[in-house]
C-alpha cells in the first residue's frame, strides 16, 4: 500500500470518532490517535516516546499525544509536526448528521443539502472527499501519522521527529497551550534544538473559485477587547438623573465596530475589521430600575500590532464615546425641557476610562489576598456552571468593579480569553531564513515535478495554533497579560515559557474548502499526491541544512 491509500485509510478513521470541540468526544479523539500510533513499528520497540498527556486543570478532563521518533544516529535536531483533533459541531448537515463523520455514505447523499455551484461542482469532479474534519483538520493528522510512519522504517537521516495531535484548537487552543511546557520539558531535558514546526492546516480559498495552493509564512494574531460600562442606576421615571451604561456600549459599538482604523496592514495582507462578539447589559430580573453595567467584546485580529498601541487607540476611542454620550445626553435634556417647558432633574458626570489592571491593582490594595481567594472561588462556581471563559471573564471585572471604591461611570478595558500572539519567519533571524530557503526549495520542486505552482502566503489568517509557537515581543506579552481577565486561573497561558519559546514555524497542508459549513471538504490530487512528497523534501532538506 503506497503512502497516498495510508493516509486515506487513517483519515476515514479518524474522521470516523466526532471529538467536537467543547465536548469530551475530543478525548475519543486522542485515544484514536493513541492507537493508531501504537501500531507503528518504532513507538512498539519504543513505548515510552508515545504518551498521552493530561491537560491540567482541564474540566473536560483533555489530553494530547505526543510521539517523539529519535533517528538510531543521535542528534538534538528535531522537527515538530502538529495539528489539531477537534472539529466544530455537526448540526448544519441537518438530516444528514449522522452521516457528517462518514465521508463515503456523505457522498452519497449530500446532493440533499443545499450545496452552491462550486460544491457542486467539486463533488461531480471526483477530486474532493467531504465531511466533517475532512479539511479541518483530520488530514492534517493523517498526513503526519503516515509520514512518521514512513521515516521511521527508513531511519536514514540524523534527527528527532515529533509529533503532536492537541485538542482545544476551535476553542481556546487549550491543547497547544498545555504543549508549551512539553517542548520546554524535552529542551531542557534532552538538549533538543527545534529546527522547524509544521502546522498542517489546509490552505483556504480566498474567493469562491480560487484554486492557489499556498503555504503560510505566519498567522494573524486575536485579541478580544472587553469592556465594562458602569453608569447610575435611577427609575425610568427619572432617567435623566442617570447614566445608561447601554448608551456608553451602543456609542463604543457605533465607534469600534467595523471601523477600518483598527484593521492591521502587514506585508500586502489587511486584517478584516473589528466585529462584536456579544454585547449586553448586566441586569439578570427585570424591573423599573435602569441597568448599573454593561459588557461587550471584539474580535480583532493582529498582524503586526503592538499591543501597547492597541491599548493606546482603544483608550482613546473609549474616551470619545464617553464624551459623545455625555454631549447626547445634554442634547436631548436640552431638548425634553423645551418641550416639557420645565428643567429636567439631572446630574452632571465626568468621562472616565480605567484598565482592569489599574481596578485590580486598586481592589488588591484594599482586599490583599483576600479578594484573589474570593475570586477563585467564584471561578470554581462559574466552571462549575458550565460558563464560558468570556462570561467568566465578564463576571471577573463585574466583581472587581463591585469592590472598587469609586463608583462613578466609567469604561474599564480589558481583553477576554484567548489571545493568540501574531507570528511570522524573520528574515534578520538565521534559524528562520534556513526554513524560508527550505520552503523556497520545495515550491521550486513542487513545479518542476508536479507542474504545481504554489504561493507563499504571509499569514494564515484564519487562526492557528502557530501562534503558540513562540514570541519575542515580551513586553506586550505581559501587557495583555496583566488584562486578561481570568489569566492563569480560568485560562491558562504560559507566559514565561512562551516567551523562552522562538521555533521557526510555518502551517502547510493539503487544500480545502468551506471549513465550519456543511460542504466542507478536501481536494484528493494535491493532497494526497503532492503534500506528502513536499513533506519529505522538505524534512530531508531541514536535517541535511
């Protein structure tokens, strides 16, 4: 069996076990990917480089594996090929969701689905397979196992292969996170140099009907602004006598979303502008009273951009929506007692914007360790309830704002769960310029053998778990840090070993479509005739450098 029907064979079963992310299928998941593995001839004469790892503190109680192939010749070179095990759910494919995770019945019978000309299309060409995790990312995994399978027999270079499947990656790349310390555990322990590291994620259209391949020099980078808008609670009665936080957050939200001003120009790529991810007051029962809080976050995706800068407009733009509420507020008082022919009882407010570090360093000076014990808990509570780490972020600040002394209304900044860092091949750094000329290399090949033209993209810009591959921008490593709302209790982001992780990294994979929708799916001929041999190259090229 040639390597192309191998990784056929282990994608359909791995695709066969759902692991949706957010749920605890995703250990099925890595329990498949165990077994697989296990059947590998090297990891059975060498059990221990194979392992399951428990993600501490995990409430889905996730792991990941880890195989770790050393050559018979010794050395501290090593290659990390990783990708992720978890898939979205399935209830777009409707009727047809019990077939989503068998791609040969899907097949049959997804013409019942409302596909689009261009799905139409691939599916009467025969050169796609779909069905969920197809493209996103179970290939991906395939494509590794089969290849560690492969060199492993042949054993005939000098270097160390290791290979990671991590859960969490649709989520908050919990998996990835937890892997961090794993690579700094074997650096320090077996002196290993990471070389380069290969995300397999697909390269994506970015137009309906575009067919380039690409490989990606780097990833976009998130980070999800969340604000706190605090205003006077009064009776609707009254309600120029207070402050409507709901004012303050739709004002910010008229400002901040969507406005180009806060898109990142890097290297010819342009982020997409920030969008609201959820927006909303913070009173639980009804009544007469006006709301006292208020909440909202943003995605916004990073190329480039500091997060001191970030800091730096956000403040500013919080600023300009203080003031323009005030100055609609004094509008239509002005206007109601003209019409009213009476003065409106009302009061005077001053614009305010904090950080969450300045309320929390406050707080912690009145409360010491006492407010931290306070807040352990209720995160025990909230986890325990099932809330999402951004709720749990928002409820975070609701609670230290509760205990900050002055409660006059304000806007507190501070940014939700997960962060993942920006991240891209430096041509000043030899290590990265040695997988920029390796790259070079196998797209050259690529044409010569494959008649393939394939581009070199800068940056994968639909997220990945390339960013945790390591940054040397530490200041605003600890910037965002200190802001992010449940850090190190409720999300767990290694900031110190990050910071001492810098491997050379790029996300190269087969060729999908329409990942997260139900016509997901993946291009047979590029995939599985031209990635794999691309692949081997391209490792060979590495050790031999």
């Amino acid at each position: 069996m040639d390597i192309k029907d191998k990784i056929m064979n282990t994608l359909l079963e791995l695709v066969a076990v759902p692991g949706i992310a957010g749920t605890k299928s995703e250990g099925l998941t890595a329990k498949k990917t165990l077994h697989i593995l296990e059947d590998i001839h090297y990891f059975q004469q060498h059990p221990e480089n194979l392992n399951l790892i428990k993600i501490k503190g995990d409430p889905l109680n996730r792991s990941f594996v880890s195989a770790l192939f050393c050559s018979s010749k010794p050395s501290k070179k090593t290659i990390v090929l990783t990708g992720h095990l978890d898939v979205v759910d399935v209830e777009d494919f409707g009727h047809l969701k019990e077939l989503a995770f068998k791609p040969i019945e899907l097949k049959k019978r997804i013409k019942e689905l409302p596909l689009d000309k261009d799905a139409l299309e691939d599916l009467e060409s025969e050169d796609y397979i779909f069905g969920r995790g197809t493209a996103d990312m179970k290939f991906g995994l395939a494509l590794h196992i089969e290849l560690l399978r492969e060199l492993s027999l042949r054993d005939d270079f000098e270097g160390n292969i290791l290979f990671l499947a991590v859960p969490g990656e649709e989520s908050n790349s919990e998996g990835m996170l937890a892997a961090i310390p794993h690579l700094l555990e074997l650096n320090k322990k077996f002196g290993y140099k990471y070389i380069g590291l290969f995300v397999s994620e697909c390269c994506i259209p970015k137009e309906i009907g575009d067919e380039t391949k690409r490989i990606y020099l780097g990833t976009a980078g998130k980070v999800m602004p969340l604000f706190l808008f605090t205003g006077k609670e009064t009776h609707v009665y009254e309600s120029f006598s207070g402050l409507n936080p709901n004012l303050l957050a739709g004002e910010l939200n008229r400002l901040l979303e969507l406005n180009p001003d806060f898109c990142d120009n890097n290297r010819g790529n342009l982020t997409p502008p920030p969008t609201c991810l959820k927006h909303t007051d913070l009173k639980e029962l009804y009544s007469v009273q006006t709301p006292l809080m208020a909440a909202s976050y943003y995605n916004v995706l990073t190329l480039n951009l500091s997060i001191d800068e970030l800091m730096d407009k956000l403040k500013k733009l919080c600023f300009q929506a203080f003031e323009n509420t005030l100055n609609i507020i004094e509008e239509r008082v002005n206007k109601y007692s003209s019409i009213s022919n009476r003065n409106s009882l009302r009061e005077t407010f001053q614009t305010k914007v904090l950080t969450y570090e300045e309320v929390y360093k406050r707080v912690k000076e009145l409360m010491g360790e006492k407010f931290d014990k306070y807040i352990e808990k209720k995160i025990e509570q909230w986890t325990d309830e099932n809330m999402d780490l951004q709720n749990i972020a928002i409820n975070i600040m609701k609670e230290t704002y509760l205990n900050y002394p002055d409660k006059s209304p304000s806007i507190i900044i501070g940014f939700a769960p997960p962060y993942y860092p920006d991240k891209h091949l430096r041509e000043h750094k030899d290590d990265d310029m040695v997988l920029l000329k390796v790259v070079d290399n196998i797209l050259e090949y690529a044409k010569d053998k494959f008649n393939t033209n394939i581009e070199k993209d800068h940056y994968y810009m639909a997220i990945c778990d390339l960013s945790y591959t390591g940054t040397t921008n530490k200041e605003g490593l600890n910037t965002i840090a200190s802001n992010i709302l449940g850090i190190n209790k409720s999300y767990n982001l290694p900031v110190e070993e990050l910071s001492q992780l810098d491997i050379p990294s790029i996300a190269f994979g087969g060729f999908g479509k329409d990942f997260h929708k139900f016509s997901e799916r993946l291009n047979i001929p590029y995939s599985f005739e031209v990635v794999p041999d691309l692949y081997e190259k391209a490792i060979y090229d590495l050790f031999n450098n």
